[in-house]
C-alpha cells in the first residue's frame, strides 16, 4: 500500500514560512556540510591535529558527516518535501557552530584528550562502541527507507525489517545513540550540548512520524514504538 502526504502536511515539523523553500537535495546538501567543513577547518588548523585521540574523534565525526552532506542527499528518491529557507538558515547556523566548537573543544579545550592514556579509559571505549552500533542501525534504518521507493517513485509505505520490527523512526534512534557515544568518548560540554540537541530535535519528529503512519495505516503494527523499543 502506497500513501501520498500532502505537501503542506509534511512541513507539520517545520511550522514556518512555507513560501519560501529549497528543493530536498541542495537544502540537504547546504545545511549538512558547514558542519564537516567547519569542523575540519578548525581541527586541522590546531598543533594536536595528529594526537591519536583527536584524530581517532576526528575521523568519527567527518565519517559521519561527509556521508550526510555529499552522499546521502544524492540517494534519496522521490522526494517532495521541501524545507523553507528559514529551516535552512537555522540548521546551515547550527552545524557551522556544532563543528565549530566541537572541533575546537577536541583540539583545544580537552586536555584529557592529548594524552593516549584517554584511549584505555572506559568512556572512551565504551563510547566508541555505541557510536559504532548507532550508526549500524542509522544506515541501515535510512537504507531500508531509501528503498521502499523505485526510481522516479514517489509516496509513503510502511517500513519493514531492521529495527523497523520495534520501532517507527529507527534511523533517529540510531542517530541519537551515535551521539550519545561520540560525547562519551569526547567528554567534552560541546559533545554532550550536540547529543543533547539530537535528541530533543529527533524524539518529537519521531512521535509525530509515529502518530502519522497509525493514522494513515490502518494496518500498522500495533507494538512498534516511535524511538526506544518496548517503552516509547
Ligand atoms: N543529528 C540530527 O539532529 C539530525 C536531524 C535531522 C536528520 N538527521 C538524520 O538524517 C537522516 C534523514 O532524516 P529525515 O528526517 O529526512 O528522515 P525521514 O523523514 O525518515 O526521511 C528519509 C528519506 O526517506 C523517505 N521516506 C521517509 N519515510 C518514508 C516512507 N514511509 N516511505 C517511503 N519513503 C520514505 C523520505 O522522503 P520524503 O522526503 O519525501 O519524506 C526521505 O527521502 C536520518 O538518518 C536522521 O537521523 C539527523
């Protein structure tokens, strides 16, 4: 079953000025890749740039980002949702600031992070595991999605297989937990501000992502949560 949602229904998540808007893959492009392009100016300008535990930190954060900002807008199918320019302005504002004073709290700000012991200490460790299980289930959540559509397709299906058996917005999940764990590795206030930003961003469009397929659906799965399986 293939269910349309009308263009103004999908700018429910961002109420603003409508007139105004970017089409999906520039928006993408545009609001995503300050964020590498901040962080890597910043990083690599710093004497520590090639410490091992910054750079270990680096590489998760342009991992991520350069595959968010180059790569995953040009995958996308379909796509009617366009965002307005405002939307744009903001996010293009955030991720200039967010790779900004990441990159510069790693480098500069973090003692603890110059040494190698940093590398044994638990946080780091267990840090770089979750980061590692939370982009597994981001990719492959967003992979699952990026495929309900054929080429040229357009419309809304439900999402089977993956973390998508418990949950309606598994790619938010996995995205959360992926900050959560860079902040745990990082220890850094800048790190946790971001997971903390991740999170309070993701969870309500998870629940408005959930309220939208029971209403359109009525045959959606009945014990699939919106963001943490089991409970919410
Ligand atoms: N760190 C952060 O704060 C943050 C913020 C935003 C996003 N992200 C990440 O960016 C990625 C994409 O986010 P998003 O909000 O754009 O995700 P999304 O709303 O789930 O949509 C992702 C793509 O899948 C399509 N899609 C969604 N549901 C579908 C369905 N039921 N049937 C067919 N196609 C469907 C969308 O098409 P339409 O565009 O046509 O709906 C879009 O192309 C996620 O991994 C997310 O975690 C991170």
């Amino acid at each position: 079953m293939q269910i349309t949602r009308a263009f103004s229904e999908s700018l429910t998540t961002y109420p603003m000025y409508t007139w105004t808007v970017l089409g999906a893959t520039t928006s993408w492009v545009l609001m995503e890749a300050p964020s590498p392009i901040a962080f890597a100016i910043v990083y690599f300008r710093s004497d520590n740039a090639f410490k091992p535990v910054p750079l270990i930190l680096c590489g998760m954060y342009l991992f991520h980002y350069v595959y968010r900002s180059f790569i995953y807008p040009f995958r996308m199918r379909g796509g009617h949702k366009r965002k307005p320019i405002v939307t744009g302005l903001v996010a293009f504002a955030f991720n200039t600031a967010n790779g900004w004073t990441n990159a510069f709290a790693i480098t500069v700000l973090a003692p603890h992070l110059l040494s190698t012991d940093w590398l044994t200490d638990p946080r780091f460790i267990i840090g770089v595991i979750v980061f590692a299980a939370g982009w597994i289930i981001n990719q492959q959540s967003d992979a699952i999605l990026l495929k309900l559509r054929k080429p040229g397709e357009g419309g809304y299906k439900i999402p089977e297989g993956g973390f998508y058996r418990w949950l309606s917005s598994p790619n938010y999940f996995g995205e959360i937990i992926e900050w959560v764990g860079f902040a745990l590795a990082a220890w850094t206030v800048p790190a946790w501000v971001f997971a903390w930003f991740t999170g309070t961003n993701l969870i309500p469009r998870s629940f408005s992502n959930h309220r939208w397929y029971r209403d359109h659906f009525s045959e959606y799965p009945k014990k699939r949560r919106a963001i943490l399986p089991f409970l919410l």
